[in-house]
C-alpha cells in the first residue's frame, strides 16, 4: 500500500479506469461494440490491384499506404498498411461491429473469413495469402462515465479512463488531443484562481458533447451496407469536422467556456431508440439509394471531398470560424442540389414533391450561409470574454506550440511566435523530451 498527496490527480490508467472504479463513477454505453483485429505478414499485395475503385488519381503518393475502410450490414473493416521490424509489407486488419445487428458474437479467423466471402471476397484472398502475426479481440467493450472532471479541478478521467470512443475516423485518438488541452486549460486557471465551477461544467459538457456523437456512429451501422447512404453520411461527416470540429480547435476557441457549451447545443444526446435518422437528407437519400445497378451506385456515391474539405488554411492566429461555418452551409445547401440532380428529380413526376421540399430546405442554408457571412457575430458570439470563461491559455492556441514564446503585437490581437533556443546541456532538457533528443542527436 503506498499513499501519494497531490493537488492535481489525472487518471490515465486507460480501460483498467482505476478512479473511475474508486469514485464509483462507472456508466454503461447505451450502444456496444466488440472487435477482432490481427496483423498480417507474407501476403500478396497485388491481389488488392483486382478491386475496382472509383476514385481520382493521386499524383503526390501512392494511396496503397492510407487506411483502407470496408463496410457491411453491421460492421466496417480497416486495413493499415505498416511494415515489419525486416522491413516487409505488413498490415493492421481488423473487423469493429455491433453485435446485434451483424448477427456476431464470438468473432474469431473463421468467421471473419466466412463474412469476407460472402460480403468482400478478395479479402479473403488477401488474409489467407499471409500469415498473422497475432491478433487479439475486444467483446462489448463500450463504457462511460458519470463524471469525467471535478467541478473543483482537482481530478480528472482522460481518455479511455472515462469512456471508450467506436475507432472510426480515430475519434479515439482525436479527441484525446482535446481534452490534454482541456485539463491542463483547467489547472493553469486553478493556479491562477480564476477557475469557476461554470467553467469545468462547459468544458465537460463539450466532452459529452462527442458522446452524442458517438451515438450517431453507433447508428450508422444500421446503414453501413449501402453504398449510397454511407458514401453521403461520410461526406458530409467530415464537411462538418473540417468547418467546425477544426477551427474550434487550431483557434483553441473550443477552451472557451461559451463556445463549449455553443458545441453541446449543437450536439443534442437522444435516448436509445429516439436518435433521428443518422444519414444526411434522409428522404432524399431514400431515394437515391434506390438502385441496385453497380454503375449507377458508383454514379450516386459522390466522392467530393475536393469540395467539401477546405484545405487551404491554417494558420491558427487567423482561423476565420464564422466565416467557414458559413461556407458549411452553403455547401450544406449545394450538396442537396446535386443529391437532386444525381437522382434526375426535375424530369421525374413522382419526386416533384420532394425536390420542392429539398430546394426550400436547401434555400434555407443559403440563408444561414448568407447571415452568418455578413454578421459573423451571429456564430461568435457566444466566444465569452470574462475572466471565468476565458481559456487558460494566452493566446488560445498557444498548446499547440510548448517549446515556442509567444508575444502579441501592439495594439493588435494576432501573435508572432519566436522559437525558444534548443537547449545546449542535457540539465537543461526536462526528462520526458531527453530521449527525444537523445534519439535526434543519433539520426540527424
């Protein structure tokens, strides 16, 4: 038995949640999830060349080496290229499902090998041309908490401490690199005595914020095996992440109280059973995805991420939130015209109904679109400026750059980093980066 006192205690004991478990804070998910996952060594890589893909060409590198997503009633599978410890090709592959509606319990190699036969045959091909190194399984392993941050800032659950996040998109990991930054905006304003139970209330509400989110996940599954509606329900997923999620972020707007809370509102929690449809424009979807000609699917499943993603910033001192949250709008309304024009509505009688009611829908984006554009304060104006809602961090986004200063110009609100000098003994180094540099001084 060994007893430590600290100001500060930041459980970061992952899915063994020791002070989950102490402080009787355990909760369960409202939707489960198991997993099976091996990696595999010695396979043929070119049978992958038979699938055919719909896709742009990629001209700056090879697209073998990006994280691959397959998808069924129930389920989506992920291989992650990697390479050996000799240097050969190996892959991460694995299977994340919800039990009740992919009809699986006990997933093992054999069973996985009976759904890719039947659903993604070349697959199979591929995972039986190698061998696998290991594997290893999750069943039902989805959890949550009752409370993930003391209202005093005295503890904190981080990461899998508290709750466990479905690995689609990484969500896992991404929000992790939200709540360090969270938990210490915390501290450093418990430090310096402006912290408010109201600010701690915002922050974790932020965080629930993403459970809702993963409430959404847990219902794509329901509509993992059409093309059509998942192709649509990924898009527009990611056109959100990039003109909210993003900025929020690079800013380090998300550490102010009011935007916190702005985020929860825009991210309601339904009961199990209550979630509204989870996939965009779900009537005129209904529609579209009414086709079982493989052309014509290709045709419908869009891929516009050239469109939908704005690749053209960042720089975090100059992150223009409402004015890109207003181009989520106008693209939210465009996309519902070429969701009208893929299912030809205007020269087909039947869908006159509906192309009416998406246009008037559509026309109401274009009117978010346009207000927030000219009034920006519309968006931001919930970016509080009070003491006790103001981020710990000056400027807001300085987390992202710990081993730079940074000063603010005179009379202005932008800031200029200037990098601090390396250190020149190793005294100087704080522990956790000497290895870092040790390991730089014997490859550079």
């Amino acid at each position: 038995m060994r007893t430590i006192e600290a100001d500060f205690v930041i459980d970061c004991s992952g899915r063994a949640r020791v002070l989950t478990k102490q402080l009787e804070l355990q909760k369960p998910a409202p939707y489960q999830r198991s997993s099976y996952w091996f990696r595999l060594a010695g396979f043929d890589r070119s049978i992958l060349n038979g699938l055919k893909v719909a896709k742009n060409r990629h001209h700056c590198f090879d697209s073998y080496y990006v994280t691959h997503h397959f998808y069924g009633r129930g389920y989506w599978i992920w291989i992650i290229p990697m390479r050996s410890t000799t240097g050969e090709d190996m892959v991460s592959f694995g299977i994340t499902y919800r039990p009740e509606i992919a009809n699986e319990q006990q997933m093992d190699f054999e069973r996985l090998c009976a759904i890719l036969e039947r659903d993604h045959p070349r697959l199979k091909l591929l995972i039986t041309s190698g061998t696998r190194v290991d594997e290893s399984r999750y069943y039902n392993y989805m959890y949550e908490a009752r409370q993930y941050y003391d209202r005093s800032g005295k503890w904190f659950l981080l990461g899998d401490s508290g709750f466990t996040f479905d690995p689609a998109n990484s969500a896992g990991i991404a929000y992790l690199g939200h709540q360090i930054p969270q938990i210490a905006s915390i501290i450093k304003k418990k430090l310096n005595h402006s912290l408010t139970p109201c600010y701690v209330d915002a922050l974790e509400m932020h965080l629930k914020a993403q459970l809702a989110l993963q409430d959404q996940w847990s219902n794509w599954y329901e509509v993992m095996d059409d093309p059509v509606k998942m192709a649509w329900t990924l898009l527009l997923a990611n056109m959100g992440y990039f003109h909210l999620v993003v900025p929020n972020y690079m800013s380090g707007a998300y550490l102010n109280a009011g935007v916190a809370r702005q985020v929860a509102k825009l991210l309601p929690r339904f009961e199990r059973g209550m979630q509204p449809p989870v996939y965009p424009f779900p009537r005129l979807l209904d529609a579209l995805a009414r086709t079982k000609d493989p052309e014509e699917i290709i045709r419908r499943a869009s891929a516009l991420y050239e469109y939908t993603v704005p690749f053209s910033y960042y720089r975090p001192d100059d992150i223009p939130r409402a004015r890109l949250v207003s181009r989520y709008f106008r693209k939210h309304g465009m996309l519902r015209f070429k969701a009208l024009r893929l299912l030809n509505a205007h020269a087909r009688p039947k869908y006159w109904p509906l192309a009416f009611l998406q246009s008037l829908l559509a026309l109401v984006d274009f009117a978010k679109a346009g207000a927030i554009g000219a009034v920006p304060l519309i968006y931001e104006k919930e970016h509080g400026t009070a003491a006790n809602l103001i981020s710990g961090f000056e400027p807001p986004y300085a987390f992202l750059f710990p081993q730079e200063k940074t000063s603010v110009r005179p009379g202005q609100g932008s800031v200029s980093d200037t990098p601090r000098a390396m250190p020149t003994r190793q005294s100087e180094i704080p522990e956790p980066l000497t290895a870092w540099y040790a390991l730089q001084d014997r490859t550079s």
